[in-house]
C-alpha cells in the first residue's frame, strides 16, 4: 500500500517554553488507526528552537487516525489528542499543540478531498448553511461554526466540531465552496446524510469529495453565490 508522509507540526506547552533554547525535549507519538491499533508508537527527540513550535514526520496509509502526543521531562507534563485523516498518496501537514495536563479528544465530522496541484487558486473551503437552503437556490451567508479548513497543495481537509449553532440550524447544510478565477465562490453540497449524521450522533465521521478538473469545469459555468447538488463522484471513506 502507498505510504502518505505526515509533517506533524507541534505547538510546545507554556512549562516547556520557559526552557532554554537548544534544550533537547522527547516526544512521544502515537498514532492508532479506526479498529485501534498502533500504527506509530515512536519516541522523537526535538530541539526547542527560539520559536514556539517542533516537527516531526512519519509515513502512513491513507485513512482516519488517531493521534496521540506525550512530552515528560523534569516538572513537564504536557499532551495533545487529535483525529485526523491522510488521503492516498498525498502528504499532509498536521498542527497540534500541547497543553498542560491530560489532552481533551473531541470527535470532529471531517471533509477533505483532492485537488490539482495547477488549480490550487480554488482553495476549497467547508462551510454550514441553514436547513433552508436548498439545492440550485442562493446560499447567503454561511453560518459562524468554526469549521477549520487546511489546504495543502494538492488537497483538503476540514473538521467541523458539533456546536450550539450547528445543532440549532440543524440538520445544517454542509457545502464545499471554491473560489473562481474572477474571485467569487461557487457552493457544492456534502451529501445531506453526512450532514444529518453530524448532528445526530455528534461523533466521528468523515466524507471524501475530491475537487477534480471535471468539478471545477462543472460549476464554471454555473452562477455564483448558488448551492449545487450534482450526483455521481462523492467517495464515502467511513
């Protein structure tokens, strides 16, 4: 199976950041896979430079993961808890900060998908609209949720959170939008069972929707500001 390569970016706690620079710190990761198994159990050594932040990398399968961090030394206690996914044979970048004390897990619905590198100007971007917005209608403004989009190069990945927002417009109308050559944004719809699912059971889940060439001359031609609904190229992942 192809391998992803992961740059996980990480955030250093505030005990960690009194140290020195130069200091050489562990690192332990730990990265489990949809059925919990170990997938990378490794212990870094990282230099606290004069900034705030390490990195470190590793190589995985694509899918949805579970990623685990621990950073022990002295009177430093510190870790973090994320979900995440990797597409095949695409790198991705992952930031993560650590905080004092056991780290919070919270279990995000997740979109991401693929795009061409030459199309990067598109920088896809997942957004929640009111029930009421229908396929082939305007959109108006999205809803303030805070869905965390990163674009990579040549791909996407969002995570949205379940919020009292989210669950009072629900179930929400979930939406890829992309950006157009002329600067203004065309909408596609997440399946609406993703977006019913997200607030019924609030857990993890995830959507593939690839931004292919064939999607972005799709809505070319398709006016602005509008939700469409097109059938026939969105990938379930879980």
């Amino acid at each position: 199976m192809a391998l992803s390569h992961v740059i996980l970016q990480v955030a250093l706690c505030n005990s960690a950041l009194r140290l020195k620079p130069q200091t050489e710190l562990p690192l332990q990761v730990v990265v489990t896979d949809k059925i919990n198994r170990d997938i990378v159990a490794q212990k870094f050594r990282v230099v606290r430079e004069n900034g705030n932040d390490v990195s470190v990398g590793f190589d995985i399968p694509w899918g949805l993961y579970h990623a685990k961090l621990a950073m022990n030394y002295g009177r430093i206690s510190c870790g973090a808890s994320q979900y995440f996914t990797v597409l095949a044979d695409h790198n991705r970048t992952l930031a993560m900060s650590l905080q004092e004390g056991p780290p919070k897990t919270l279990a995000p619905a997740m979109v991401l998908g693929g795009l061409p590198f030459a199309f990067s100007y598109v920088q896809p971007t997942v957004v929640a609209f009111d029930k009421s917005v229908a396929c082939n209608g305007p959109v108006g403004d999205p809803l303030d949720v805070g869905i965390v989009t990163q674009n990579d190069s040549d791909g996407y990945y969002a995570d949205i959170y379940p919020n009292a927002t989210l669950a009072q417009h629900a179930p929400p109308v979930i939406a890829v939008r992309m950006t157009d050559t002329h600067g203004g944004y065309h909408y596609i719809r997440v399946p609406a069972r993703f977006s019913r699912d997200l607030t019924a059971h609030g857990g993890l889940s995830s959507m593939k929707l690839d931004v292919s060439e064939d999607v972005i001359d799709y809505v070319a031609d398709k006016p602005e500001d509008t939700l469409l609904c097109p059938r026939g190229y969105v990938t379930e992942i879980q």
